[in-house]
C-alpha cells in the first residue's frame, strides 16, 4: 500500500511540474485532456505487453517527445529492460531532487 502512495505521489508531482513548465496550472484534477493519434502504434499481435506498451506511449506523450508509429517487440522488451533497470536501481523515488536525476533511455540499439 504504501507503494502505491509514493507511485501516486509521484505521478501528481509530476504532471504539476509539467503543466508548470508549459505556463498554465489545471483547474481541477477532474479536467479532461483531448489527444488526437493518427497512425497510433499498436501492440503486436499476441503481444501480452499492454502494460509496457501503454507506459512507453505515456512516457513518450509526457516528455513531448514524437510518437513511434511503428512499435516492435524490440521496441517492447527494451522498455521492458528500461522499467526493470529504474525499478532495480532507483525503486519508487519519492524524492524530488533524485526523480530528476532520473532519465529513461528508449533509444534503438
């Protein structure tokens, strides 16, 4: 439980320090944001990577960076791979100044 608490207070510091550094605060938690995708990746058929594939989308969508619209399971295991290595190696950081240290690495190989 108190994972999650740290997840959740993570995931709120967050999108504050984001909408922050676009110039505006959100009104309520409650607002509603309008993503249009075209040629949104898709999982791969059989794929039981939904999870991965859904933190990648929003991690990529979080730090304004382009969408893939081709996604391969190279594309899966190596977030996969990131995940494990920042779970493993920084845990559920609850620290602001440490968060930021923090850098994801989903570059092709």
């Amino acid at each position: 439980m108190e994972d999650a608490k740290i997840l959740k207070n993570y995931v709120e510091e967050f999108l504050d320090k984001k909408q922050q550094a676009l110039g505006y605060v959100a009104e309520t938690q409650d607002r509603v944001l309008d993503l249009e995708f075209r040629d949104c990746p898709q999982q791969p058929v059989g794929s039981v990577e939904c999870g991965v594939v859904v933190c990648h989308l929003m991690f990529t969508i979080a730090n304004t960076m382009d969408v893939e619209t081709d996604f391969r399971r190279h594309n899966c295991m190596l977030m996969h791979k990131t995940m494990v290595h920042e779970f493993l190696h920084h845990g559920l950081v609850s620290n602001s100044s440490e968060r930021s240290k923090m850098q994801i690495n989903t570059n092709r190989r």
